[in-house]
C-alpha cells in the first residue's frame, strides 16, 4: 500500500483510530493492487453515494471501485482537512481532490467533500456511510 495519507485535523476531536483509518483508506484507493484493503475499510452493508450513483454492501463497492480502474493509469488523493461532528465523534467531513491520469494519457483533477460516518466492530473502526460530493471538474 502507498505511504499513508496526511492532513489537518483538531486531534483534541478527531478519534486518532478514525485518523489512521482514514489516512489508509484513501492510501488504499490509490493503488489498484490494494483495492480489497480499501475494501475492507467498510462494514458489510455500508452505504455509498457520489451523485446519482447508490451502492450498499463491501462488494458492490469493491465490485464498482475495480471497474473505475479499467481507464485509469493513475490516482492520487489529497486530503485537505478532516473535521468530525456527531454526538459520539463517529462522523467526519473531508475536503480533497483527486488526481487521475487515464491510460489515454489525459489527466483530470476532482476537487470534492466527503461524508463518512464510522461504526465500531470488533474493536475496529468501519466506514458505514459514505457520501461524496465533487466540487468541479477540470483538465489538468
């Protein structure tokens, strides 16, 4: 798996497993061969949204994530800030961008917000819900 993600966060709010979780789960995501880790940053039935798209359940998300690879060469995101909220800390917002480089030679950047909210299993921390919003669209 690639180096782990860095970014901004208050660690007087954010729950550092929440932290490492999501510095490996966008880690994950970049590289193609590490799908089933990213994969397994998510409970069983977890809910997915990016516009009109609507996915429930680790395998249908494993299942649409490999398929985005198929045109890609390269990802790469950058996480900009965390913030969590919720009664327990369990929710975050994020704010980043997505570098992707198309095995056409074409690259495009995303700049978005993310939703997650996380569930504790067995001692460990899933994402449970999981929205992103992009922002734009634009050729590098």
């Amino acid at each position: 798996m690639a180096a782990p993600k860095t970014f901004d966060f208050d660690p007087s709010v954010l729950d550092p497993q929440i932290a490492k979780h999501i510095s490996t789960f966008y880690a994950a995501v970049d590289n193609e061969s590490t799908l089933p880790d990213w994969a397994n940053h998510f409970t069983e039935d977890a809910k997915f949204k990016k516009g009109a798209v609507r996915l429930v359940g680790r395998q249908n998300l494993l299942t649409q994530t490999s398929k985005s690879w198929a045109l890609l060469d390269a990802r790469d995101h950058t996480i900009y800030s965390v913030y969590a909220f919720g009664k327990a800390r369990d929710e975050v917002m994020l704010h980043g961008r997505s570098n992707n480089t198309w095995k056409t030679g074409g690259k495009t950047t995303f700049t978005w917000a993310a939703r997650l909210k996380f569930e504790r299993q067995d001692g460990k921390v899933l994402i449970s819900e999981y929205t992103i919003i992009v922002a734009c669209l634009s050729a590098l």
